[in-house]
C-alpha cells in the first residue's frame, strides 16, 4: 500500500473543467492560502470538448490560474469532457485521489446544476466522500476521513447555507479568471439568444454574482456555499 502525501490538504476543490473553481470559489481559495492553510484543486477532465481553445491551451491557463490562487498542488484526472458518469471506475479514481491528498474539507460542484458535467462531478465526490472511509476498500491509499464537504454553485441559482466574504480576495480572483484567455476572449466574440449553460461574458457574470451573494451578508463580493448536513456548532455566538 503506498503512502499519501507527506502533508495533507486543508482544502481540496474539486471541478469538472478547468476554470470551474476559479469561477465558484477562487476567491475562498486565496482567502484560505492567505490564513496559511493548505489547498488544492482537482480537475476531472481536460475540457478538450469545449467550443473554444484546446486541452492544451487550457492546461497551460490552469497552470497561471494556480500560480495566481496560489494553491499548493493542482492535477487532473482527465477522465473525458462531456463523458462524466457515476461509474464505478470514475467513482474509484476520485476516491483515489482524495485518499492521496487527505483534505480536511472537500469542495465539490453542487450536484444539482444546468451543466451535466457539473451535476455530474457533484455525484461524484458525493460517492467519493463515503468510498473514501471503507477499511476493506483497497486504492494503494489508506482509508481517509474528511471533516465534511461543501458544495458551491455553478449555473443554478441556489439558497446558500453560509457565504463567504471575498471583498478583499475579489481582485485577485478576477485575475486567476482572466487567466482562461481562451475562454474569455472567445464568449465575448458570441451572442447567443438563449444562453442557459454557457456564459458569453465571464467577467460580468462572475463579477454580478460575487455582488448578488455579497449583499446577502452585506459585504461587496461574497462566494456562496451548501451544506447536506447539520453543522456541529458549540457557540453561536462565535459563527
């Protein structure tokens, strides 16, 4: 059985595409660096199938997005764009890899969105994060045992169960963003008449949520997440 990574990760995110946890939580991301924790991101496919840009590309913009999140590791899976399904072999390679990088806290797509590959990842690291604690379940890695996971959103609106302040963070978040040249350069060239999935104008769009979820707790920028499960709370008073 091999061993995991000499340090485990506070944070692990999770999303289907490169760029997808940039849009949702890059923000938590720098937050977390910045009160020296540890963090990460596991992409699951290339996005090789999207309409603009080249796996390639992307990978190349992924890497510059990490450096400006500054997170400690990022790696992909690539387990095929557009191809995401609750199988049995894409359930053991996350599993897999969370076992490997032992993250307090897993991040995940929420499983309910517009986007397939999106609801998909979500029901993925939904499985994983039960798969992972099986004694008798053999992945070269030992059992691992998160603290919990927390879902943020993608396409769909959602009722929040906390958001986090991002006012400070929201500059450098836009910048890892702007990193998918590809991507951002590309959607603003389109105008579709009805555009429920992909966004023709990623600054704008991200900009207007981050300000929608902010006002939710008063502050400018916010970054929304869920939670499946009752929070274990000694002080309310502290929350």
């Amino acid at each position: 059985m091999k061993g995991p990574t000499e340090h485990p990760l506070d944070f692990l995110a999770f999303g289907a595409h490169p760029d997808d946890v940039e849009m949702g939580i890059g923000g938590l991301l720098i937050k977390m660096n910045k009160k020296g924790y540890r963090t990460g991101i596991v992409d699951l496919t290339r996005g090789e199938m999207g309409s603009y840009g080249t796996a390639e590309t992307r990978f190349e913009e992924a890497e510059k997005a990490s450096q400006i999140l500054q997170v400690t590791l990022r790696e992909n899976l690539d387990l095929g764009d557009t191809q995401l399904s609750l199988s049995r072999e894409n359930i053991l390679a996350v599993t897999k890899v969370i076992r490997k990088l032992r993250p307090s806290i897993i991040l995940s797509p929420h499983v309910i969105d517009w986007h397939p590959d999106h609801s998909a990842t979500g029901q993925l690291i939904q499985q994983a994060f039960f798969h992972v604690r099986l004694k008798k379940l053999d992945l070269e890695y030992p059992p691992h045992y998160p603290q919990n996971i927390f879902y943020y959103p993608c396409h769909k609106p959602v009722i929040p169960t906390f958001i986090i302040d991002i006012s400070e963070e929201f500059t450098q978040k836009m910048k890892a963003l702007h990193a998918y040249q590809s991507q951002i350069s590309a959607g603003k060239k389109v105008k579709h008449s009805s555009h429920t999935i992909g966004i023709s104008d990623y600054s704008f769009h991200v900009e207007s949520r981050c300000r929608y979820f902010g006002s939710l707790i008063d502050v400018k920028y916010g970054e929304a997440l869920l939670t499946e499960r009752p929070l274990n709370v000694s002080d309310p008073l502290k929350l």
